[in-house]
C-alpha cells in the first residue's frame, strides 16, 4: 500500500468529487454554461457527472484499503 501521497490522493478524491456534484446539480437545475462563446449542453454534465462518480466511488475505495 502506499504510505507516501496519502494527503494528495485524499485532496483529489475531495476535488474530483465536488466537481461531480457541481455537474450533477446543474444538470437537475438546469444551469446554462458557456465556455467562450460556446455553450455547453446539459446531457455533457449527465456524462462528466458519471465518469466522475466513478472515478470517485474508485479513487475512495483505493484508499479505505
């Protein structure tokens, strides 16, 4: 198991989840989001949203062990 980058790999299964739930959230409230002059559609944060819980649910289970 690794002992060394513990505190890292914590800090980013914080932020990995938290952008998840942001995506998540603006998808039930329907949020607009532009990025430059292009705006992005909401069923992209059904799909972030997923990959990112995924990645999350693994990430912690990695880190319970």
């Amino acid at each position: 198991m690794i002992k060394r980058g513990r505190g890292f790999l914590w800090f980013l299964w914080t932020i990995v989840t938290l952008i998840g739930i942001m995506h998540l959230t603006r998808a039930i409230f329907n949020m607009k989001l532009t990025v430059s002059t292009e705006s992005i559609p909401i069923w992209a944060s059904y799909i972030i949203f997923a990959i990112l819980g995924f990645l999350s649910y693994k990430l912690f289970i990695f880190l319970r062990k």
